[in-house]
C-alpha cells in the first residue's frame, strides 16, 4: 500500500464498440481488466479512482494525422472503402475496416489526452489508458489493427506543456509509429523492446534506427530474439532502458505495456511471463515520476487481462498475493497458468533457449552501446555480469 494517485480511465459508453469478431484484437479487454481489479478491491476506492475519457476531437487528433487521412478514415468507416483509402493502408488482413474502426480510435486517443491532462494537472500519478497503446499508427497510415495513435498524442501534449518525456514500449512488436512521430525530436527519448523485426512485423526496429538531426541519439531499439524470456529481458532491460532514464532524465514516462511478449500469445515468439511486468513496473516506479500506461497487443485474452491487473496492483503497491484470487468466490479464471493469483508461475527455460538468446541479445547490446551510448552520449550499457550461459 503506498499513497500514489492512480486514474483508470474507462466509460460504459465504449462498451458496444469493437473490432470484428474475427479479428485477434479484443477492445474487451479493458473492462475485463476493470472487472478483475474491482473483484479484488483495488478500483474505485481512494486515491484508485476511475476517470471517464472522452472522444478525441478532429482537431486534436490532426496534431499528428493528416487532414485527408482523417477524412478518410471516417469515409471507410461509413462503408466506403476507395482506393486511396487502401493506399493509407486501411482494409488490410490486420487493418480491417469495420463501423467502428474511427470510433475506437478516438475513444482511445481521446483518453489519452485525458490521461496526460490528468498527471500534467498532478490529479493523478500514474493513469492507466488500457483503451489505447496502438502504436502502430503513422500520421497517414494504419497498420496492425491500429487507425488513430493514442500514444504518440498523449506523449505531443506532454512534450508541449513543457515536459521531457520519455516513451516506452514493450510491446513485442516494434513502436514504429511513435518512433516515426518522434525521429527528429529530443524532447521525447523512444526506447523500445520487441521482438527482432526478423521475425515478427513490423519487420524494423533495428538498432541502427537512432534517430536523426536533432534527435540522433534519442531514439532507442531493442531486438529481442524469439524464444527470449524473463531474465534475458531483464537483462537487456537493465543494460538499456534503465541507463536510458538515468541519462535522460525524464519529467514523464508514458509506457506502452502491451502484453503480447507473454508466452502463449498467439501472434508473437517471446516467452515472458508476468513476472517480468512486475520487475519492470518496479524499476520505472523507483524513477518515480508522473507515467501514463498504455494498453497495446495481447492476443492471448486472458493473460492479457492478468497481466494488466497485475501492473495495477504493482503500481498501488500491493504485492502480496496470499491476499488475491482465492478470495473470488470460486471462479475460476479461464487460463491453464492460474495458480491462484495474479501471477504466472516461472517457465523453465532450456539450455538451448538460452544459449541462443544471450548471445544474440548480448550482441545487441554491444552494437547500442556503439551506436548510441558510448559514442553520441558518453555512457556504457554494459550487460549485467551476472548472467552467464552455463557450459
Ligand atoms: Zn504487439
């Protein structure tokens, strides 16, 4: 239990919005989340509070999208699909269009604004926007199954009123969009970890994507090979992001916590489980600044929805988790991991998995510490010695 001020943002008006039923992405997951955290007593008490969002207005959302993508995209929602409208990449196998398509994003993005305005005015530390974390989304371009960047407007607001912001995402898909919104800029640091665009889209986010004039140096990425897990994460975490912050100094975090990187996401090859949320969580909570946390992918519903509870709890400062899940009248939940809790249990991880994994990500490493750190900044990200491949 700690006194931070937490801000869940979400309305019952969003409830009848979704994406195809066909299609992996489940706009249900935040009230999902919601559900699980009342369950336990941890929404809508002091201090806890929920915030209603509301629509993002056109004119905001033209602070990062073209006027014609706009446009358009509210033409297709209406049934309309043209050919320029395909161009922008709408109606693709992972950009369906459908009637809400315009709606869900401008819920999102408006929620994020909402979201930023909250910690800018000190009503909240820490806001939970898990309508959004749609990252993918350029300013005339959608892709994989996101129209409108929630994120890279709420990191515009807080960089215009005045904030350093640096922006995270660990998602396991790179952060292309907000990367792209961002490249020349160094009043926001990106910083993201995925899985290598060698094997997964957005097929980049390769180290040597660092930005460029005025933002050479602040922009961040980490290709993580498939298979990785909780410690090799960890270490490419406390070898990167975290000289990141310490060097950058942020006045605002925004995290992009997509939980596709768990095992058994359907979409992705990583192998994390929730408990490599908690240790990161913790990190960013030691810095101990305002942060905005951004929902995203994960396409396993259920470990999703565990997941972002668990942050939550995290973030309020409950860790004990005797006190959770048992206590739940007898539902169970649908997940082959539950052991009770919130938690997912410690995958074991074969010699193989990690011999492959630790040198490729230790390569990694190496190659960002020449890139960026050592040579345009002056610091060394140097891999925690702790970590050896045994034999
Ligand atoms: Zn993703």
């Amino acid at each position: 239990m700690n006194d931070r001020k937490l801000a869940f943002l979400y309305s019952p008006e969003i409830e009848g919005l979704s994406y195809p039923p066909d299609c992996p992405f489940k706009t249900q997951r935040a009230g999902l989340t919601r559900q699980r955290l009342k369950s336990f007593g941890l929404l809508g008490t002091d201090g806890r509070i929920e915030v209603a969002p509301r629509k993002a207005l056109l004119a905001e959302l033209k602070k990062f999208h073209t006027a014609r993508y706009l446009k358009e995209l509210q033409r297709v929602a209406g049934g309309d699909l043209t050919v320029e409208g395909f161009h922008m990449g709408l109606g693709g196998l992972d950009t369906p269009v459908f009637k809400d398509m315009f709606e869900c994003g401008a819920w999102a993005c408006g929620a994020g604004l909402v979201a930023a305005d909250l910690l800018l005015e000190g009503r909240a530390d820490i806001a939970f926007n898990l309508l959004g974390g749609f990252h993918h989304a350029m300013a005339e371009r959608a892709a994989g199954f996101c129209y409108l960047n929630d994120v890279v407007l709420a990191c515009m607001k807080l960089a215009d009123a005045g904030r350093r912001v640096l922006y995270l995402d660990v998602d396991a898909h790179h952060g292309d969009g907000v990367q792209a919104a961002f490249y020349q800029r160094k009043d926001v640091m990106t910083v993201s970890l995925h899985e290598s665009g060698k094997t997964l889209f957005p097929w980049g986010g390769f180290e040597n994507e660092i930005g460029e004039g005025p933002g050479r140096g602040y922009n961040v990425n980490v290709s993580l090979p498939p298979e990785t897990y909780d410690e090799a994460f960890l270490m490419a975490f406390d070898s990167v992001a975290v000289p990141v912050l310490e060097f950058f100094q942020p006045e605002v975090i925004v995290l992009e916590l997509g939980l596709d990187a768990l095992a058994g996401d359907p979409l992705t090859h990583l192998r994390l489980t929730n408990n490599a949320v908690v240790e990161v969580l913790e990190r960013l909570l030691r810095f101990n600044r305002p942060m905005l946390v951004a929902g995203g992918g994960g396409y396993h519903v259920e470990n999703t929805v565990r997941g972002w509870a668990l942050a939550w709890r995290t973030c309020c400062g409950e860790n004990d988790e005797c006190d959770f899940g048992m206590g739940m009248g007898g539902v169970m939940l649908a997940s082959s991991e539950w052991a009770g809790g919130l938690r997912d249990r410690t995958l074991a991880v074969t010699l193989e998995q990690r011999r492959a994994v630790e040198s490729e990500l230790r390569a990694t490493i190496e190659n960002i510490n020449h890139q960026i750190f050592f040579r345009l900044h002056g610091i060394h990200a140097c891999p925690n010695p702790g970590m050896t491949t045994p034999g």
